[in-house]
C-alpha cells in the first residue's frame, strides 16, 4: 500500500515538473526597428482610473508598467520620489521590432523653472499607443 502511494505520488510529481518545463521557453528579442510607434502622451484625465490608481500606488518608487485595454496599450515610466520640482519625463524612444516594443525615456529639468525648497515631485510618463500582442521593454 505504501509503495503504491509511493509511486503515485511521484508519478503526479513527475508530470507536473514536465508540464512545467514544457511550458517554459527562452525566446531571444530582437531589436531591429521596424518602425516608430505613434503615441500620445496623456495627463491623468486621459487615463483608465484603475491606470490612475496603480500610479499613485507605485509613484514613490521608480516604476515601468503596461497596462492593456481593449483597444489600447499604455505604457508608464515613473522615477520615484525627487527632491526637486523641476523635472520632466520625456519619451526618446518607441519603436516595434519583430516580437517586441522598445521604449525609452529620460529624466530631464526644465531650464526655465525656479527651484523650491522642501518640495518633491514625482515624475512619470503615460503614452497611449497601438495594442500589439508583444512583450515591451524598458531600456
């Protein structure tokens, strides 16, 4: 009776380690452009409330996320809690290779803004574009 149990449990282990490997895979990305993405870049009035929730939630910290409708995909870039007023994020790249979306951004101050004292802001960036059924990532 035991070596049954013995066997059987080792047979469901054996299975489930197999599944698991079965669904594993090692894709490699490429990176050669295939185009620039169109994208418009969208204050908190233009976004999903639960897209609006997520960035509050995570905005002291610095954060990369998508967030995906039916229609659109969204990607956010925050750099977290900064002791000054004077910056702005802005999008360098966007571009869609054969199985995934790039994007990168950049922290930059304004030149024409005074600092404050005793102030923190906390920079990010949402952009609508195309949804593509691709990973994207964050450089």
């Amino acid at each position: 009776m035991k070596r049954c149990r013995y066997i059987f449990i080792l047979t469901i282990l054996g299975v489930f380690i197999l599944s698991a490997l079965t669904g594993c895979r090692l894709e490699e990305t490429e990176e050669t452009k295939i185009k620039d993405l169109d994208y418009t870049i969208c204050d908190e009035s233009k976004l999903p409330d639960a897209l609006v929730e997520l960035i509050h939630e995570k905005r002291k910290e610095p954060f990369k996320l998508t967030y995906r409708t039916k229609d659109y995909l969204y990607i956010v870039v925050g750099y977290g809690a900064q002791d000054r007023t004077d910056l702005n994020v802005t999008m360098t790249e966007l571009y869609l290779t054969k199985n995934a979306i790039f994007v990168d951004t950049d922290l930059v101050a304004v030149e024409d803004t005074t600092l404050e004292d005793n102030l923190v802001s906390y920079p990010w960036i949402a952009v609508k574009c195309e949804l593509y059924d691709v990973e994207v990532n964050f450089r």
